[in-house]
C-alpha cells in the first residue's frame, strides 16, 4: 500500500529535506519514526527538495508499506514520534503507481520580508529595511509569466535536462507587516526563488529597471543576477495533484 503525507516542517535546524551523510535532514527523522511505526526499514519519496534553513508549510512524500494501517493512526503515531520543529497534517492512500516528485502538477513557494526590526520574526522572515518600490516589483514579477528559460536563475553545477519551467503566479503583496513574493510553477530549479527574490528586490531598489530584468532573464547566466537571499525567508508552500491519484 502506498501513502502520501502531508508534511510541515520548521528547517532551522536541518541540512534541508533530503537524507545525507553526517548531516541532520526532514527526510531522515521521517523514515526513522515510519520504520519504527511499521517495523520495517521504509524510505520515502518527497516532492522535491528544500536547502538547509528553507521550511515547508506543505511538503508532500510518499511511502510504501506491507502493513496496512488507518491513515489517521498512521499520522497520529508518527507524530507522536517526530520532533516539534515537524508535523504530519495527513496521510492518505493513493494509487499504487503514483509518485510525489514526478505527478506533482504544481508547486508553490512563499517568501517572507519584513521591513521593521523585530525579533519574533528572526528565523521566520528576512529583515530587509531598504526602501522599495513594490510596484515596479510587480511589473517585473509579471515578465516572468509562462514557459521561459530561467539559467539565470539556478545555482550553477545541476544536473537538470534543461532549465524551462512554467511560471503561472508571481506577485508580490502585503500581508500585515511582512512583504510576501508568491510565485507558482510546473517546476522550480534549485536555488531559483531565492535568486529571483534577490534580483527582484534589485529592482525595488531602484538599481535594476524591469528592462534590466528582462534582459536578465534572457541571458542565461546566473552571473547576471541577483543575490540569493537568505534560506530563512523561503516556504515549500503547496504542492498539487490530481485528485485520480487518491485512493
């Protein structure tokens, strides 16, 4: 039987999603507790991953297990064995064939800025004081609509087939006091929304025109943007599939 759990996670104090040597990650504390639960080695599948530091409101994996288990008992279990920084929000039977990274229709990703000091954001959210003009942030934001090529973006040295994505929603708004980008995609490279908040806060700056930017994006060179900002301010903060995959 295959599940997917929805998944929650505070990525201070991990290495990021994916299970690596000699470093603390989501993934491991999840297999770990699944195979205590299940009383077998189980390994899971996420949706994609997330750098060191970056939190997830909705990160999506899947398992496989011999034993079949209630999906609430399941979650109950596991999260009485996870650590605080993470939470299972649901698991649910799927189709056997279905895959959290490869069916994923789209995903979602928030990134937080606030603009006054304050310290029950640290961690949370980027504190950038610099005056900014969100409306020609929202001019830029929108050239990135639809299918292009976003090199300029990525962080160099991946091994991807190619750097196309599908950009359907990128918009900067207020949310109280914090300035949240929301940008949604078919895919997403790595490193690729930290690069475009950082050169995107360029434009608000005044020191890139959304020209600039556009000619950015043509260039296909990373060396052309902006900073990465900081992993702090970034949430996986959806990941869609079709509703035929559920069981």
């Amino acid at each position: 039987m295959r599940y997917f759990l929805d998944i929650s996670y505070n990525g201070a104090a991990y290495h990021g999603w994916q299970r690596q040597a000699n470093a603390h990650t989501v993934q491991q504390e999840i297999e770990e507790g699944l195979s205590r639960i299940l009383g077998a080695q189980i390994g899971v599948t996420g949706s994609g991953r997330t750098d060191t530091g970056v939190h997830a409101k909705k990160q999506i994996a899947h398992f496989d297990a011999e034993t079949e288990l209630p999906e609430s008992q399941i979650q109950y279990k596991l999260n009485g064995l996870l650590p605080d920084e993470v939470a299972i929000n649901s698991c649910r039977k799927v189709q056997p064939e279905a895959h959290a990274r490869f069916d994923a229709q789209e995903r979602g990703y928030h990134y937080f800025i606030h603009q006054k000091k304050t310290p029950f954001l640290v961690g949370q959210s980027y504190y950038f004081s610099h005056s900014l003009n969100v409306e020609r942030m929202n001019e830029a934001a929108q050239k990135l609509l639809g299918r292009q090529d976003f090199e300029s973006f990525s962080r160099v040295k991946t091994e991807v087939n190619n750097f196309f994505c599908e950009i359907l929603t990128a918009n900067w708004c207020w949310e109280n006091d914090q300035l949240i980008f929301n940008v949604r995609a078919n895919r997403f490279l790595r490193g690729m929304v930290r690069a475009l908040v950082g050169t995107l806060l360029e434009v608000g700056r005044g020191k890139l025109t959304v020209e600039d930017f556009v000619t950015i994006i043509a260039a296909k060179n990373r060396t052309k943007a902006g900073r990465a900002v900081p992993p702090h301010g970034l949430y996986l903060s959806e990941v869609n599939y079709s509703e035929e995959i559920y069981l």
